[in-house]
C-alpha cells in the first residue's frame, strides 16, 4: 500500500508496458483503501510513491448492534466498533468469537483480513432431489450471516460449509 494524490491505496494489477523507443510505462488497476473505489492510473515507470505503513492488530468479533460490528483486540483486550463501511464484504463472513486482522493506518481502521475460509451453518436451502440434472448442480442456499451462495444438491438446510471468502464461493461440506 502506498499514498498517491493524499489517498491510501493498494494495487490489484498492473501491467508493464513498453513499446518503440519510448519511455516504459505501467498501467495499474488500484483500490482507494478508504473508500473501496477502483480506478485505473498510468504513470512512468520508476516512478516513487511513499509507502504507508499499516499497523496490524488481531480482534475477535463480539456482537453486531444495528450497522456497528464490535470487536474486541487481542493485545490490549480494548472494545470499540467497525462499522459496515470498514468492514466491506467482510460483514458476509462474521460470526461471534470469530478472530481476524484489522490493519489500521494513525489509529483510523482502514481494512480487514479475514481468514481464507471460514465455517458457516446453511439457513435455508430447497431440497434437492436426485436426478435434477446431467452433470450434477447448484442452487442457492443462505448462510447464517446473511450471504446467498451456490452450493451442490446434495447440501441440505443445517449443514455447515466452508466458504472462500476471497471469492464467496463453496469449498466443502464440513458436516
């Protein structure tokens, strides 16, 4: 992560570029870290940037009330809430005791990382029935936090899944 234009940003691609006799260039795909926003940014390459330095704390989630999430640090036991801004897609995956990193940059909580998987009890699902399709299927099914998701016929209402949260997609039927 790095300060450009008096935002914190991080970079989700970029692609090097050089063509004739001319100055190489990188086209770069970023993420305003503050507000989530996605744009595209052309600059030389070479080109200097001062890096931010984020602190890193693991919390342990408590309890939602209304758009506030409270979460507790691990170091200095100390409770304080995120709110649904802060946290982004991660409000899909939270579940009480649950633990995570929040990065933060001069005190401001600025990001989160969640586990890579996380266990989720299925809510509500139709049943499916065999035969429904050639090559096997999916239908939607919500989790107990909220988050609709595609899982194989063969998962039924109260089972508990494995769900990436890089890409909100199932993984395996834990039990």
């Amino acid at each position: 992560m790095f300060e450009l234009d008096g935002q914190i940003v991080s970079v989700i691609e970029f692609q090097h570029q050089k063509i004739g006799r001319g100055s190489a260039q990188v086209r770069m795909r970023l993420r305003n870290v503050r507000s989530g926003a996605i744009f595209d940014r052309t600059v030389q390459a070479g080109d200097k940037w001062t890096r931010v330095r984020l602190e890193h704390s693991t919390v342990q989630f408590l309890y939602r009330e209304d758009d506030n999430f409270y979460v507790m640090d691990q170091e200095t036991y100390d409770q304080y809430p995120l709110t649904k801004d802060q946290l982004g897609d991660a409000v899909n995956y939270l579940k009480e005791n649950m633990t995570f990193e929040v990065l933060t940059y001069e005190s401001e909580p600025v990001d989160v990382e969640l586990p890579i998987n996380v266990e989720l009890r299925v809510e509500q699902t139709e049943p499916g029935f065999r035969g429904d399709t050639a090559t096997g299927g999916n239908k939607p099914a919500t989790l107990e936090t909220g988050l609709v998701i595609q899982v194989p016929l063969f998962v039924n209402t109260g089972d508990t899944v494995r769900v990436d949260t890089r890409t909100a997609t199932y993984q395996t039927r834990v039990s």
